[in-house]
C-alpha cells in the first residue's frame, strides 16, 4: 500500500486532515465532538505543537499545526489513536476509526499560511452546511474572530498579528478576510506533489530533507521526487548531443521521470530514450 511521503523538521507548518474509515462520521455528537478537542489540547501540550487553526465536519476533521521539534508523526499516533480507543469504548465498537493514514500539506509560512487558516474555518460553508463561519461551533473561527474565549492550546497571536497590533482591530480585519474568502478559488491547484504548498524556491529548499524518499518505494512516486528540477530546467539551453544523452539518463535514472516524459520533452522517440537509458542500466551492472 503507498503512503505519503512525511516531511519533518523544526518549526514545519502542516495542513493536516484525516478523514473516517469507509467515509463514515467520526463525530456522532457533540460528545464526540467535546472529547477530540479535549484530546486535541492534551496532545497540542503534550508535544508542544502550534494550533493555528481547525475545524471539526462529520465524518473528518481539519487541523493547521505549527511543530517546533519537528514530531508531526509521533503527536499524530497518540491524537488518532487515543480518539480512536475513546470512540470504541463509548460506543461500544472495534477496528478502525479513520481511513488510513492521516493527510498532512507542508505548508509555506509567509506566502500561504494565512490562506490555509481561512480555508480551514471556511469549510462548513463550502459544505453548505451554515451560510456563515461564525454559525459553526466547531471551528476555531470564533476564538480567533474575537466572539469567543480561546481554548488554552490554540494560537490566535499570529493570525492577528497578520492585520493589525490592536486585537479589536485584528479580529475584525480577520472577520472580513474570512467572509472575503466566500466562493474564491481553491488554494489547493497549486500544491506540489500532493505533499507542499509553497513557492517554487520553499520546494527546492526542502531537497535535503527529503534525502533517501527516492528509494522507499512505498511512497508515491510523484513525492518520491518531490524537490526535483523540471524538465523544462534540465534541458535549457543548446546541448551537445552527448549532454543531451546524459541528462536523459539523469533525468530517468536520478530524477524518476518515466522515460515517455523525457522523450515528449526533448522531442525524442520512446524508442531512443530507452535505448539510452537501458545502455547506462547495463553498464552499470558490468
């Protein structure tokens, strides 16, 4: 089975969604609801997370963490997995909760992280579920709008300080840039590899944590390669045929592009891309 590919160092920023097994509710009442914040809280201390945002639908639930230590995963086990062992003994049942693995978005700070916080709390609304943020008690809207005390484990300092010093003024700017977010275009079109949301130079920085994901093979191959330069990049300029030949074999043999990719971009048949890249395979076993 593949699993994505998990980004993790200090002070990362994720977009993180798990979603119920079968596409089942996870949260059945407000009970439910009361007892995954409850955990949320415990487990944002306990590995000394970031809460900036989050959002709690049926059948799946929205998160936007901060990881100062870089222990996405570990914190992610013990919320998942203690909701999990909390949901079974109330309502009496076994097996799994969620539906795999959860989701988790690196996201770029300065260039996204605001979109995400609105896209989080905006979700019933998409959903249809409420006409307005602030009539969904189960999101972090309120707290941050300034209509409600914030729990003790949410963040609400950044996000205010993106629009004013003077929390009246904050709250409100932040009210407005909320309703303004109503019916805009999705901020996902522009994620890389299903795994980062940033611009082109925060993917290249990310290379050298992503050292080794080339040979698990049970991650996908789009973020196996996550990081990796474009074709369009590898072939620029005049090239002699014999660097035209190289970069062909480093674009399939390094860089994991299919060797039907590479031909549509240096203009080659199928045919003579693998005939390189098989010669430079076979000579590298003799």
């Amino acid at each position: 089975m593949a699993r994505p590919l998990r980004v993790e160092f200090d002070g990362a920023l994720y977009h993180v969604t798990s979603r119920g097994n079968a596409r089942a509710d996870i949260f059945h009442d407000d009970t439910d609801r009361h007892g995954f914040l409850a955990t949320l809280g415990k487990v944002v201390q306990r590995a000394q997370w970031r809460c900036h945002a989050y959002c709690l639908m049926d059948n799946h639930y929205h998160l936007l963490l901060e990881t100062p230590d870089g222990n996405l995963a570990q914190g992610m086990r013990q919320l998942n997995g203690i909701y999990t062992q909390t949901y079974n003994r109330r309502h009496r049942s076994v097996g799994h909760v969620f539906q795999g693995r959860y989701q988790a978005v690196l996201i770029q700070r300065d260039s996204h992280l605001l979109e995400v916080c609105r896209y989080v709390v905006l979700n019933p609304v998409r959903a249809h579920a409420v006409q307005r943020a602030e009539q969904w008690r189960w999101s972090s809207y309120r707290a941050t709008a300034g209509m409600a005390d914030a729990p003790p484990w949410l963040t609400v300092e950044w996000i205010w300080s993106q629009f004013a010093r003077q929390r009246a003024t904050a709250t409100r700017h932040y009210r407005d840039f909320v309703r303004d977010g109503v019916g805009q275009p999705s901020i996902w079109q522009d994620v890389h590899a299903q795994a980062v949301l940033g611009e082109p130079a925060f993917v290249e920085q990310l290379r050298g944590h992503l050292r080794g994901a080339e040979a698990v093979k049970e991650i996908p191959r789009r973020q196996r390669y996550l990081g990796r330069p474009t074709l369009r990049t590898l072939f620029a300029g005049e090239l002699s045929r014999a660097r035209r030949d190289a970069l062909i074999v480093r674009a399939v043999e390094r860089h994991g592009y299919s060797q039907k990719e590479v031909a549509d971009a240096v203009g080659l048949h199928y045919s003579t891309v693998s005939r390189l890249a098989n010669r430079e395979t076979a000579r590298g076993k003799t």
